[in-house]
C-alpha cells in the first residue's frame, strides 16, 4: 500500500489483501475497497473517516476511555457497514454461538 503522498490519507488497491502484499496475486482473505478509509482525521478524542463513495463517519471517544487509534476506525468501520444502525449491530450479536465450556479435571 503506496502512503507516500500524505499521513492523512491511503491509496488502496481495488481490493485490500490482508495476508498478502502483492495486489497482483489473488488471496482468500481480502476486502472490498468500499470499506477501507481513504483518508482518516484525528482531532484529539475524535475520529473521521472517509470513505472512497463520499460517506463519513465520525468516532468520538468517551472522557474515561483511553484513546487508540485503531479502535476508533475498527468502530467506524462498523458504523459504516451497519449504517450507524445499532439495532442492526445487536441483531448480529444476539446470534452469537457460546460454544460450551467443558471443565478440565486436573
């Protein structure tokens, strides 16, 4: 990935390959460009994203929480790909599977 021009901004092939660098070759693990912010902005407590189709979200982190950087994106991610619905974001939760916990006997 080519971040030569700005620290604010990425370029981003048509798909991003997660375990590997090489655009050229295929992976299974990959994502669509829609969902990887072309220019991120940092203000203190509170993150913008843009995304390459003209959306933009913006993550505010609350006073008693320490701030980090990827889990403000990771956040605004998900408020893009739930359209900042969060009933939406729950209905996915509550299908989690709890796998059981066996006890181990030592």
């Amino acid at each position: 990935m080519d971040t030569s021009n700005s620290t604010n901004s990425l370029n981003v092939w048509s798909y991003f390959y997660l375990d590997n660098p090489n655009p050229k070759v295929k992976s299974k693990t990959y994502m669509h460009k829609e969902l990887i912010p072309s220019r991120i902005i940092v203000n203190n407590r509170t993150t913008i994203c843009y995304f390459p189709d003209g959306d933009k979200v913006l993550v505010r982190c609350a006073e008693y929480e320490e701030f980090e950087i990827e889990t403000a994106v990771s956040e605004a991610i998900a408020k893009k790909v739930f359209g900042g619905n969060r009933s939406a974001f729950l209905k996915v939760v509550d299908q989690t599977y709890y796998q059981p916990n066996e006890n181990k006997k030592e």
